[in-house]
C-alpha cells in the first residue's frame, strides 16, 4: 500500500473516530465519576459491561464503514447481452434509468458520486463512516445507532455524575473543564444519534430510504404512484429489512402493487 493511501478520507475518518471514542472513554475513567467509583469498590462488573458496550460500538461502526453497502455489479460481458439481460430485470411499466457505470440502474439503486459506484437500495452516503448507507449494511447502520446511543447516553451519564460543582470557579474548570466539555460533546452526539435512529426507524418501518423520502418528487418511479409502492405493512417491512424475508425484487414487487392498482380501479 502506498503511504500516502493512509491520508485517505476514510482513514482519517475512522482513524479520528477510534481515537475520540476511546478518549472520550478514558476521560470518562480517569475523572471521578461512577465509573471510577465502581472501578475502586471493586465492582467491575458495570465498568467492564461500558467497556464492552463501546468496543461493540465500534466495531459495529467499522464493519459498516469497510463492508460493501450493495454495488452494483458490472459485468464484463458484452454491451449489448448485458442490455438485454438487465432490460429483462424490469417491468416495461417502469422507467428505465442508466447512469455512467451501470447499462440499467436496478430499482432503488442511485449512482454515488462520492463513492463512484451505484449502489442497491441507496439510502444515503454517510460522511462519518466514509461509506454509502445501502441494501446491505442499513440493518447493520439501525443497529449501530441503537448500541451507539445506548453507550452515549450511558457516558452523559457518567460523565454528569463526575460534575462536582464548587467556587472558585477558576479552580473548578482547571479541575473538570476537561469532563464539562466531554459532557458537552456527548450531549450533541447523544442528540445527533437519538434524531438519526427516530428517523430511520420511521423510514425502516415505512420501507423506504432517505433518498426516496427527501426526492420522491424527483424519482420516476415514485411519481407515477400516488402511495409508497414498496411498503407491505409494518410486520413485513421489519422482517424483510432484518431478516431478508420475505424475499423478492423491487421490480417484481413495485409491478405487484401496479397490477393491484389497477385491478382495484377497474372494479370500481
């Protein structure tokens, strides 16, 4: 590997947020706080239970961040069999989409220009992680984001009761001015984490993506249907986003709820 490969955008990123989370962590044990006060009692059960908790966290983070978020395949045959083996994928009824990389973008796929590559169920390319959210590791971004929030909130925690407040207060920020700004840093991520996972249990149950909430006005296959083709009632949209069941394509599925449409208009 190349030396300056490690100046890359997604090693600094994760590189940065390996080293704030266990700094965060180790601030959170050297200040006294109840984690240290468990430590010193002996009652290491809770402290080695966060300390899990955060190494969970993380390598959630890193797995989604590294794994490959469902790209679409190119594959090295020629133009025109490709055309027509993708072609033959999609119902006539829906519109066609192409991009630079793929001769016909699946259903719900979108081209990341950040990523250069066009990614399955696209639901938004995540700066923090350095990777697309996609078909492939959104269940594992939900679950991330419930764990990540749980060690936050559990650190706002800590970090709080290490708060002693006295005068002067001169002497009290030399003291703790490094835990405040700990506690203040945790309460705008444990925010940050609390709206993302609200919003992505909402879309999760609704199934559909961010891309397809904030453009539905712009995406044509969603223009032409006055109410999300793709979502099956509560239960089901749950058990296919963690369970891939029950199973099928988006195309298949998006001409299921065409042929119920119209089924439905023409018995009225």
């Amino acid at each position: 590997m190349a030396p300056w490969a490690l100046l890359s955008p997604g090693v600094l990123v994760r590189t940065g947020h390996t080293v704030l989370t266990w700094g965060i962590t180790l601030v959170l044990f050297l200040h006294d706080t109840a984690l240290r006060q468990w430590e010193e009692q002996g009652e290491l059960l809770l402290p080695l239970t966060f300390l899990l908790l955060v190494l969970g966290s993380l390598l959630l983070y890193l797995a989604v961040s590294l794994m490959d978020p469902g790209y679409v395949n190119v594959q090295p045959q020629p133009q025109e069999e490709a055309k027509e083996e993708q072609t033959a994928m999609v119902p006539q009824a829906i519109p066609l989409r192409r991009c630079r990389y793929c001769l016909v973008l699946p259903l719900r796929a979108r081209h990341c220009r950040e990523c250069r590559r066009c990614v399955r169920r696209y639901d938004h390319h995540c700066p923090w992680m350095e990777n697309c959210v996609g078909e492939r590791n959104h269940p594992l971004f939900v679950a991330y984001l419930a764990l990540q929030l749980v060690v936050l909130l559990w650190g706002l925690y800590l970090a709080w009761s290490g708060l002693h407040f006295f005068q002067p207060w001169g002497l009290w920020l030399r003291s703790s001015g490094l835990l405040f700004a700990t506690f203040l840093l945790l309460s705008v991520f444990s925010l940050v984490a609390s709206l993302l996972l609200a919003s992505h249990l909402y879309l999760v149950a609704s199934n559909t993506t961010t891309w397809e909430f904030i453009s539905s006005h712009r995406i044509a296959y969603l223009r032409q249907r006055p109410s999300n083709p793709f979502d099956r009632g509560l239960t089901r949209n749950l058990a296919h986003f963690f369970c891939g069941w029950p199973s099928g394509s988006w195309e298949a599925l998006w001409a299921e709820g065409e042929e119920e449409e119209e089924g439905g208009s023409q018995a009225v």
